[in-house]
C-alpha cells in the first residue's frame, strides 16, 4: 500500500491528482477547464471499472483490511440513534476490541455489537487491533442475552483478523469462550442478523456470527485462517497469500455461491472507504429489511430455521 491508496489503486490516485491540479489551475488562472476535467473525470470512472470490475481476491482482502474502511462505531452512529454503550463482562473486565449497546433502527430497538478497530497506533493497542480477549465474547453473550430477555433483536458487525491470540487469552479461557458463544448464540429466541464489515478470521469472527442471516460487504472477507496464515502453513511462505487467498474461497460471491452467506450487502465503486454515508445508507435498507421479515417468524419456527442453515453447510452429493 502506498501512501494515498492501495498499489492497484495507483492509476486511480493518479488520474484523481491530475483532475484536482486541473480545477485548481482553472481556478487560480481564471481560465475554463471544464472540458479537460470532464475528459479526465470519463476516464478516471472507466479507470475503476476497469480495475474495480475485476478484482482478484487477494486484492478484495486489502480493500477489506483499508485503514480506512468504515467500522463498527461508524454504522452504529451513521444507523443508529439513542446509541447507549454497554461495558463489561461483570467478571473480568471491559474489552474493547468488542463494543455493543442498545440503540433504534429507525425507531424500533435493537441490541447491536461487533469489533472495533483502532484509527491510529494507540487506539489500536487499546482495543488490540479488533482481536477480541475472552472477556470481549464474554461481553458480546451477556449484551445478546440482555436482548432475549427483553425480546429485542440482535445485530453483529464483524471486523477482525482473529480472536486475541497471546497467552493471557488463552490462561482466562479463549476457546471455551467463544465455544459457549457459538452454543448459546444457536438458543437465542429473538432475531439474529450478521454482517461481515471487513475482515471476518476464523473463530474470532464465529464467536458473534451465529444468527438467522449472515450477510457481507462487497469488499469484506469471511473465512477459517487468513490468507497469510494459510500460505505460512501450506508454502511454508506467507508470500503465497494470494494463492491462498484464490483458493480459500474467502470472497462475498464465492461465499454466496457456497451457501455460506445469504446477502451481499453493495459498496461503492471501490469501497466503503469511498462513501461512508452511501454504504451505510445500503447495509440499513439490508437490515431493516430482515428485521422485518424475521420479526414475522414464531419464536420456535425461528430456531428451528437457524439450526437447519448450519447444519446444512457443507453438504454435497457424490
């Protein structure tokens, strides 16, 4: 990545540039561009369709992971209103890698969390670059249990590389935690909906993405390991991430075609980084729309749905 955009984006950032030296050129000299800025402005669009159009997946995993790209606390304040933090596990303490709290969906309420990343080097170790401890998904069920109880419905946001990795997780019990999630999130008798905001890594993201819809960005990733992991493991060379990434089947169309997902949520050209507000404005006609359609579903019809969607994932005939 370079400094002004993703080294694929260089055409692009390049093309921008010249249009903004040309408006300012025409503006400092008095002198009428507009038929030169307009030339450039048609081929900057056909530019990033050109590229956009036809993106690898590894290429879709650097979009998913752009400084930045939009997070949690973004949509809830851009969706959101009467947002109320709630902190803490009651037995640890309050992680902030997971953030969640009540707020209304235009006007109906809700239980909404997911990960947070930081924006600059001291936010980012304060909520560990969106890696969740245990008390994070310790959090996350006692927020989703709360919602039960009062018969609200839940929205998660996933955006993480992973679950927190270091030993200290592991000593306060990281994988019975995110196990109990997965258990409970299964039980819960209100409507669950789950969106992949950006990165969505193995166990990290599955500990808050059990619900009766999974939907994903455009340019977000959803997958078991990451793309360098995987290479790390199977190249014995995180080079390789992008023929990792081709062959895991991380993207939101190969997710949606595998079953995986039920809902690719449209970004724009480029990403949501582009347009925070038109990107938001697409993931909130999403979710209203499933919210009211699952609200209509009885409490037993539901859960009995939501078990049937896992269990069916990875099935095939011969």
């Amino acid at each position: 990545m370079n400094g002004t955009g993703l080294d694929f984006e260089k055409p692009i950032v390049e093309l921008e540039q010249k249009i903004a030296d040309l408006r300012k050129f025409s503006e400092n000299k008095k002198i009428d561009l507009s038929e030169e800025i307009s030339s450039f402005e048609k081929k900057l669009e056909q530019v990033k369709h050109e590229i956009f159009d036809n993106l690898t997946p590894w290429q879709k995993v650097q979009i998913a992971r752009h400084p930045k790209r939009p997070y949690t606390l973004d949509y809830i304040n851009m969706m959101l209103t009467d947002f109320m933090e709630l902190h803490g596990d009651r037995a640890f303490r309050d992680d902030l890698a997971i953030i969640g709290g009540l707020g209304k969906l235009d006007g109906k309420k809700v239980m909404v969390l997911g990960h947070q990343k930081g924006r600059d080097t001291k936010e980012n170790l304060e909520r560990s670059f969106g890696c969740a401890h245990p008390e994070g998904y310790r959090k996350a069920m006692r927020l989703m249990q709360l919602a039960a109880r009062f018969k609200l419905p839940i929205i998660t946001f996933i955006d993480t590389p992973g679950a927190y990795p270091g030993i200290d997780a592991e000593e306060r019990g990281q994988a019975e935690a995110i196990a109990y999630n997965l258990r409970e999130m299964s039980q819960l008798s209100v409507p669950i909906i789950i969106v992949v905001i950006g990165e969505g890594g193995s166990g990290g993201a599955l500990g808050i993405g059990i619900g009766d819809r999974v939907c994903m960005l455009r340019y977000s990733y959803y997958s078991v390991i990451s793309p360098e992991g995987c290479a790390a493991i199977l190249w014995r060379n995180r080079a390789y991430a992008p023929d990792a990434a081709e062959a895991l089947k991380i993207t939101s169309d190969d997710l949606l075609g595998l079953g995986i997902i039920d809902e690719i949520v449209p970004e724009p050209l480029g990403g949501a980084h582009r347009d925070y507000t038109v990107t938001a404005a697409a993931l909130k006609t999403v979710l209203k729309r499933n919210l009211n359609v699952l609200s209509k579903i009885p409490e037993k019809e539901l859960l009995k749905q939501r078990y049937a969607k896992f269990r069916k994932i990875g099935k095939w005939e011969e």
